[in-house]
C-alpha cells in the first residue's frame, strides 16, 4: 500500500508540472548540475595531481621487485651480458701481451680496457668446464640437484678410461662422490673424468648435455662459441677471447660462489678414505695412479692449475686451459679494494708446460696490474636519486579523484670505469663527477614495468662515461573513459 501511495503522489507532481514551459528551468538545472560536477571534480582532481607531483615517500613490495627484475631483463636492460668499447676517447694501451689473442675488461661495467685479437675463434680447452659449472649452478638454481647428490660413477667416467694426458680428479671403480666434491675437482685440478661423471648424471647423456648448455650459450648472446663436449679435450668447442670474457662476466656476477667455494681453492685432495669403498682399501691402484706411486686411497692432492692464486693479489679464478690446438689458456679474475676485472688470454706460446705456463701467467699479471694501476671504478648512485616517484595521469584508479604514481628506477646499479688520469689530471670523483637527469614530470597512460621513460647521464671532466635508463617499476592500467583523460590533459596545462 505504501508503495503505490508513493506512485500515486509522484503522478501527481509530473501531472502539475507543464514540462513544455519548464524544460528551460530543466535544462539549466542539469547544465548547473553537470558544471557544478565538472568543476568540483576538476578541483579534486587538480589537487590530486599536485600532491602526486610533489610526493616523495614510496613503498617497493617484494613481488613487485621480482616483476622488476623479470621485465628489465626481457626489454635487455641486463647489461651482464655484454662487454663494449668505452664510452670515450682514450689512447690504445701498448702491453706486452704473449698470447696471440686477449682482453681485459671491467667486471662490473663490461668496459673493455685492452684488446688484441679478441675475435679470433679458438678452442678454449679446460676453460670449457666454465661452461659445464655454469649450468650446474643453473641446475641446482631450479631445485633440480643438489651439491651434496650422491654421483653415481659409470665406467667410460673412470680415470682410466680418459684420453691420454688428461687432467684428472682420478675417479674410480666402486668410489663415492658428492656432486661438490666433482665441482672441485673440475675447478681445481680440471679433471675431464669429473666433466663427464657430470654430465652424464645431471643430463642423462652428453648429448642432452651439448644440446642444454649451447641453448645457455645463445641466451647469453654469444655467437661464435659452441660447445661439443663437456671437458673441452675436442678441438672442436670454440669460442673468442671477447666471447669467454662476456660469458665469464655473466657467470661470476650470477654465482659468486663459483669462486669462494671452487675456483679460490689453491689445493684439492682426493679421493679420501670416505670415497673409497671398504673392500677396496689396501689394494694398489696402479690403473688409476697414472704415474703416481702411491695408492690412491690415500689421497692424492693437486694443486690449482692456476698457480696465480698464490702469486697475483686478489686473485681468486677463474680457469686455465690448453690443448695443442689452443695454447695455452687462461679466464682470470682479481678483486682488489671491491673492484674486480676479467682478463682471457689464448693461444699462448709454449712447446712444453715449463715453458708455457710462465708466459700465461707473465701475460695475466700484465694485464691485472694494468687494469688496477691505470683505472678506477665510481658509483654516482651514491651522489643522486636513482628512485624517482612519478605521476600517471589519465589511469584507473579506485580512490575517486586520486591521481597514481610509478616509481622510476635504475634497472642496475650505476658503475662506471675511468683512468685514474684523465687528460694528464687525476680524477677526483667529488670533484669532477656530475649526473644529468632527464625524466618526465608525469606519464600519460598505460605503463608497464621495464618500459623507459628517462636517462641520468654520468660526466667526469664534462665527458660523457654512461647513460643509464630510468624505468618503469611496475605497471599501471590507462583509464578507459574519455572524459577522465581530457580532464587530466586540462588540469596538468594549469599546473606550473
């Protein structure tokens, strides 16, 4: 009843209304109504916007982080995977390297300091096993391993079964071995018999092996090197100087472990007792001990291949390499005062190891001693903001009136390389060091994390050293209504 009392008084009203004289006073009444909105909707608006312009406080959610990372590394900001030319003039550096292929570059910024045939494609020998321990720690990364497996060790993996004058770690018949002791082995003393042992129990043949580990080659934007087998015995697994540098970029950054717990080792012994089955201790070993008298469950230790972890300071890797095909090889790493350079050097002369093995080790303190005396790394993002908080206009958002912000960000930490001189001044970082920054006041529409939207350009001595991108952190829907759009166009045209 009491609704169709509340109909019958609504009838009535309209029925007194003379819609044909007032559609003026009606007209006018919604003109004002939508004025009225527009207006109180443009001041809520305005006023949104000018505290999104001047707001400096963020929040970064872990999830949000990760999306980050995820996107910078799909649009290529990952600058891990290259090594380049310096940004600036300088004059080649005339060092007496033996090698007849090499080059030094800064680790953290991929600079490139000294070059002398660095595209000439050579077989890198042992410095192939990088390659194998690389995806090893991929594997392991997935939950696919662990260093601590139990390896099972077939036949054609045993010592005895190796080439001739292979490098051996001496595996055996009826042995134990964990997957970490195998990593030792293959970064200490370089034993091919460890190689396959690997490859063989985490890819199931080598074959899947080759197959897994070139497809890591190609996703790290090497073109030149190729892998056929996992100890690096074949001629036939190639590579450049500039190629091995790269790939050993990527894999000390990716797995810093690879040199504290590995390839810092100076010594390794093997096998111990517990690797030797019981039944087995006490009988000689005269078919693994490829010369050495003693018998092999007393423990045989090697020294690293890399005698410069005893003589070259901060040196702490990476891995030497020779067959005849090569020379004498040689990835190496030092860190002195945080500061970490690569060098490879490759078919270095030698007929004979005592002859080879110094001039290796001549051409990689060279080029260390070089690096450290002659170069200095600065890190502007101690000096300026590298997190910017931005407006997007024209978005969708919940909160009525309220205008959404994007953190801009750097997609790497901003590291760059200079002379210790720069035209014939030293270089003083408080001094000479200056950053441009060119970002937008505000973003109109969709954005998506890892998108570009400005660059903050690093100046020592007024000459350029880097640009480095601001980006997107995270992504933020365009609004789909029309109005709202040309509304935020207006408001910001009034703002100064």
């Amino acid at each position: 009843m009491r609704i169709d009392s509340l109909k019958n008084k609504i009838k009535n009203i309209l029925e007194k209304i003379d819609v044909k004289k007032n559609y003026k006073i009606l007209i006018a009444g919604i003109c004002a109504a939508v004025v009225l909105y527009c207006c109180t909707y443009f001041c809520i608006r305005r006023s949104q916007i000018v505290k999104a312009l001047n707001k400096n406080t963020y929040t970064i959610f872990e999830e949000q982080e990760s999306h980050f990372n995820n996107a910078c590394d799909e649009t290529g900001y990952e600058r891990r995977k290259t090594v380049h030319a310096l940004p600036y003039d300088t004059v080649a550096a005339k060092l007496d390297v033996n090698a007849e292929s090499a080059i030094l570059i800064n680790a953290d910024t991929g600079d490139i300091l000294y070059e002398k045939n660095a595209d000439e494609v050579i077989p890198p020998a042992s410095m192939t096993k990088i390659f194998l321990m690389y995806t090893v720690f991929q594997k392991i990364k997935r939950g696919d391993a662990t260093l601590d497996d139990i390896v099972p060790l077939p036949e054609e993996t045993w010592a005895s079964h190796m080439p001739p004058h292979s490098s051996l770690m001496f595996l055996g018949k009826n042995q134990t071995v964990t997957l970490r002791e195998l990593m030792q082995g293959l970064a200490v003393c370089s034993g091919n018999d460890a190689s396959h042992a690997i490859a063989l129990y985490l890819f199931g043949s080598e074959q899947n092996f080759i197959d897994e580990v070139n497809e890591e080659i190609k996703k790290c934007g090497l073109e030149k090197t190729k892998i056929v087998e996992p100890s690096g015995y074949s001629e036939e697994n190639v590579t450049t100087a500039r190629e091995m540098a790269a790939f050993a970029r990527i894999y000390v950054t990716k797995y810093p472990e690879s040199l504290t717990d590995y390839h810092s080792l100076k010594k390794f012994i093997y096998p111990k007792k517990e690797n030797i089955a019981k039944e087995d201790i006490g009988k000689p070993a005269q078919d693994l001990s490829r010369g050495h008298p003693d018998s092999i469950w007393s423990g045989l230790e090697q020294q690293n291949t890399n005698k410069l972890l005893k003589t070259l300071e901060g040196c702490d890797g990476i891995k030497t390499g020779y067959i005849d095909e090569s020379g004498y090889n040689l990835s190496l790493t030092c860190i002195r005062n945080g500061e970490r350079y690569i060098s490879v050097t490759m078919k270095g002369p030698g007929g004979r190891y005592a002859d080879g093995d110094p001039l290796r080790q001549k051409d990689g303190t060279t080029l260390m001693e070089f690096a450290f005396g002659n170069f200095t790394e600065i890190k502007p993002d101690k000096k300026i903001l590298t997190v910017f908080n931005t407006p997007v206009l024209a978005t969708k958002n919940k909160e009525f009136g309220k205008a959404n912000t994007v953190l801009l960000k750097i997609p790497y930490e901003i590291n760059t390389v200079v002379p210790k001189f720069f035209n014939g001044d030293e270089v003083d970082a408080n001094r000479d060091l200056r950053c441009e920054i060119d970002k937008p006041r505000y973003i109109f529409g969709t954005v998506k994390a890892g998108q570009r939207f400005g660059t903050i350009k690093v100046f020592v001595k007024d000459v350029l050293i880097e640009e480095v991108p601001l980006v997107a952190f995270s992504d933020v829907e365009k609004n789909s209504g029309i109005i709202a759009r040309l509304f935020d166009r207006i408001i910001v045209k009034t703002i100064k």
